[in-house]
C-alpha cells in the first residue's frame, strides 16, 4: 500500500507539473502585440544631403568635373566628368570634388574603393589643401593616399579622415567649427554643372573642419586595356561613432 501511495503522490506531481509547462507554454506562444511609428525623410540633392558633394575643379569643356547625370538640373545623380585622355596621358584634379558633413557630429571616412568593367587608371587622395598637389608630401603632408588602380589603400578598419561636426546649412562649410562666424566660407549653386561648389583656397584640417577635397589622378598607360568609354563607380566608405 506503501508503495502505491508513493507511486500515486510522484504521478500527481509529475501531472501537475505537466500542466504548468503547458500553460507556461501556451502564455508564452499568446505574446503578439501590434504597433506603429511613423517615419519621414526627403530625397534631395547631392548637394544638399546631410554628407554632400560639392564642385571645384573644371574639366576640359570648361563646366565642373563634377556635375548632375545628364542635363537635368534637378536630377539627383551625380557623375564625374573627366574628358579625353590618351596613352602615356596624366591628368590630376586636386579638387575634382569635395566632401562636406553637414551632420551635427563628426563622422569618418575610412576607405574608398572603385568599380569598373575596364581599368581604372585612378589613383585618389583625401586632403585639405585645394590647389595643391596631393601626391607630394611636401607639397601637401595632410594628404592621405586612399586608391591606387584597383587597389584600396586604406584600409576599411582605419580612418583616414575626420569631417568635423556640420550645421545642417548647404550653403557653407567651415575651415574651423570652433568659430563658424570667422570661418565659414559659401558653397553657391552653379548654374551649369548644376551642383553647389567652392573655389575658397583655406585648407582643411581633419576633426577641425567640416569638409574636405578629393583629388583625382588619371594616368593612362602606355599599354591600353581598350579604346573607348570608361565608366565606373567610386564608393566612400563613411564611419559615424
């Protein structure tokens, strides 16, 4: 009798606990809830973005190398425009284009990489002074070597420069945004490339100011891969703590 008491208590208590697993269970399965936010955000301008792109250099038809795709002045696709070149053939843009943060914090950039059906021919360099030649040191020592034809140079898991906190205002950048009212210079809306641009020569310096210029260099070898069109696409690769 002992014996089957015992055996009856252990059923009882293995049953109870069987059903309180399957009603945890069923609890648990039963959890769905249904919300919502909203959400908004404008699609605008290269220009104008929040990390923008702003000409300088022209190219040899005397308009921006930077400019919109195509002759449509609100199109939002840019495109570099580098004209004719031939073998044996350099061409530098020390400010083919420059990068301004308009983020009201810092953000990176860490690398740059290009992708093309054919050569690239390119080589690209970040740094601050706009005139200078990027690719001599001790021409311009802020400058930081990025792509070398088909080869990123710095790496994805380094920075290679820093774009200071912006201000939300297209229309400017800052050589230093310690002190916007005394440093800031106009970016303006060029008419004929159709991008806003600067030509103001006060150097950049990484985690001081809020922009910074890109040089591109060109450099046609002796040996072609084809004759024809070369068209590809430059990715900056950007970090934000």
């Amino acid at each position: 009798m002992d014996r089957a008491r015992w055996s009856m208590r252990i059923d009882k208590r293995l049953f109870i606990i069987g059903v309180m697993v399957l009603v945890t269970a069923m609890v648990m399965a039963t959890q769905y809830s249904v919300t919502k936010i909203g959400y908004e955000f404008n699609i605008v301008h290269p220009s104008n973005s929040n990390i923008r792109f702003i000409g300088s250099d022209n190219s040899s038809d005397a308009v921006r190398v930077l400019r919109v795709a195509g002759s449509n002045s609100t199109k939002v696709s840019l495109i570099l425009k580098f004209g004719n070149l031939s073998i044996n053939q350099t061409i530098t843009y020390s400010a083919a284009f420059g990068i301004v943060n308009e983020e009201k914090f810092a953000v990176n950039i860490t690398h740059i990489n290009v992708t093309s059906l054919n050569w690239t021919y390119m080589k690209i360099w970040l740094h601050s002074d706009r005139d200078a030649d990027a690719s001599d040191n001790t021409s311009d020592p802020s400058s930081v070597f990025m792509f070398n034809n088909g080869t990123v140079v710095n790496a994805s898991n380094t920075t290679a420069w820093i774009l200071a906190a912006g201000n939300n205002n297209p229309g400017d950048m800052c050589s230093n945004v310690s002190d916007r009212t005394n440093n800031s210079c106009n970016t303006t809306w060029d008419q004929t490339a159709h991008v806003r641009f600067s030509e103001n020569n006060t150097n950049a310096t990484t985690n001081v100011s809020d922009y910074v210029w890109v040089q591109i260099v060109i450099e046609v070898h002796d040996v072609v891969d084809c004759i024809g069109p070369h068209t590809g696409t430059i990715f900056i690769n950007f970090e934000a703590e």
